[in-house]
C-alpha cells in the first residue's frame, strides 16, 4: 500500500450520499453531491415557531428538529441558491411559505467528525400553503408551537421518548433576541 | 457478496475513531468505544461565558465552539459519568474549575448521518486554576467572553475566518433564558 502524503486524504469508503475519509489523522465524513444545508427559523405572525418531527435512524429516535435540507442536491438544480433551497425544504417539509427568508447565521454542527456547514435563515410572516409532509420516503410531521410555550412543548415531547436536536435551541435563541432587541428599543 | 437483511447493519468502514455503517438504507457513522459526550455551558460570577477555539479539520477553518469532549474514552475510565468527563474536559481544555456542574439538555446535533448524542451541562462560578490547553496534539485556546458582548465577539471572529458551532448559541439561549427568569421573578 502507497503510504500517502501526511497532507493527503485518502478515501476510506464511498457511501451513496456521504464518503468517509481520513485526512491529517482526522476521520470524517464528507457530504456528496450538494451545495449547501439549510435550516429555517420560522415564525408565524401569530407567535408560533415551526418544527418538525421526524425518524432518524442514526440515532434510533424520533428527532423533533428545525426544518432543513440539503441544496443542490435534486439533478438538474445543482446550483439552486440557498435562499431558494430554505423556501424549497421549509414548503416540502411543513407545507408553510414564508413572506421573507433572510440568513442569519452559519456553522459546523459536528465539526469534529463532519464537513457540513449549515445555513440558518429566518423566515416570517409562514402561512400553511399545503400539507408538507416531505417527500418520496420522508415522513415528516409539522409542529406550530407557540414560543411563550416552547419549553414546556420540548420538556412534554422528550417525556415521550424524543430527542430535541440542539439546533432548535440556537433558533429559539436568535428569536428571543430579536423580541428582546425590540422590548428595549 | 450475502444479502443483508433489511434490518441489519452493515459496516462499510472501520475507522480508529468512528465506524461507517449503514442501516435501514441510511448511512451515518457512529461513535467507537466512548460512553457520552459532554458539552459545557460554562459562566465565570462575571458574567463570561467560556469558549474555546481549536482547528477542526474536517472543515478545514478554526472554530468557536463550547468545550466539550467525550466520556469513557479513557483506557480504565470507561465507566466514567458525564459529569466527571464534563469537569474533565472543561479543566484540560479551559483550565477553568466549576461550582457546579448539572446537566440540562440532551440531543442529536447531526441526527441525519451521526449517532452522536450530547449532553450540555450548565457549569457556574468558573474560576481559573490552569493552563488548559487541551490534552497531547489538542491545540484549545480558551476565552472568556462577556455575555453582554457576545454577538460582538463572535461577528469579530467571524470576520477573521473562524466558524462557530451552532451549539455556541444554543448555550447562550439557556444562560440567556436563566436571566430572563430572573428578571421576571
């Protein structure tokens, strides 16, 4: 075997949607094929922030999450912009349209053992549009929960057996600061 | 080469670190030989939050994340509780001593290819008492960044290259939402 360059990665296995590769001594995985992860902040006009549910099997739980998905990762729309991707997964995925989608902050969720770098955009003003529910083999289930109640909706959820993806907490951070932003103006 | 069954689990790839399977049609990586991982949401009785900075190079940039580390990873410490690893690993990292060390939220943070679950701790009263620095090859800076400051801070450092882990704001939602209890009380 080729010893490789201590810079050099090397390619340990080839998923369908992910590789797992090992460069400078760090193993992680790389995603295939996109261009981007988005993640929605959503609110309604009348206070409620979207979520979503849904089956993660790495983790062998049901996952209440902020919705999200991948860009560039339908053929043909391999350039398809973030902004257009955040209102693509936030309709497939709750059936909600938002009236603006702005992004607000950008980060590696497992920087560890991942090359993603996610995309937050919040998005106001949702209306249900349609039924959501994701697509082909997803099974998505879409939660308006009102923020004054979010803690006790998570603590009732987990009580349940779900897991809460730290995510959602990092939403309901930027929301609360922009409500307090606006108290103290 | 046998068919598996469609229940089953088949490993790809054996890292050192991380094995690359897939289950039920999903590929993820998950975690060998560790018990827990442990973040802290660390406060000094100034009103810092704790943060550290360190190469990941799985994105290739130095990110601003939590200190965390993992439990169990430890030859002869396999059994050991989160709350110790997190005091552990807030110590190596940091050279910060806690007060008090509860844990107060618990999720996935890449349910969708990880089977990572984490463990945030509230830690209070931090006060210096080492270097930090990280163990071996780890190379962890450590900052206190005042709380009032924060957006600030990571808007600086952003600026200048670095990334921050969206668990970074998920932290301060919980310290933030103490303080507003405690206004409101």
């Amino acid at each position: 075997m080729a010893e490789n360059p201590p810079s050099g990665k090397q390619t340990l296995a080839e998923g369908r949607h992910l590789n797992f590769v090992v460069r400078n001594g760090w193993e992680f995985v790389e995603r295939r094929n996109i261009s981007g992860i988005v993640v929605v902040i959503g609110t309604t006009n009348h206070g409620c922030l979207v979520l979503v549910t849904q089956w993660r099997e790495p983790v062998k739980a049901w996952v209440v999450e902020l919705p999200a998905g991948l860009a560039g990762d339908v053929p043909g729309s391999e350039k398809e912009a973030l902004a257009e991707a955040a209102k693509r997964e936030l309709l497939e995925e709750t059936g909600f349209e938002a009236s603006s989608m702005e992004p607000v902050l950008t980060g590696p969720p497992s920087p560890g053992i991942s090359d993603e770098v996610v995309t937050f955009f919040r998005a106001r003003g949702l209306v249900r549009s349609s039924r959501g529910g994701g697509v082909s083999e997803e099974n998505v289930r879409a939660h308006a929960v009102p923020l004054s109640g979010l803690s006790d909706w998570l603590a009732t959820v987990q009580a349940r057996g779900m897991l809460v993806d730290p995510k959602v907490y990092a939403g309901a951070y930027v929301v609360r600061k922009e409500m307090d932003e606006w108290m103290y103006e």
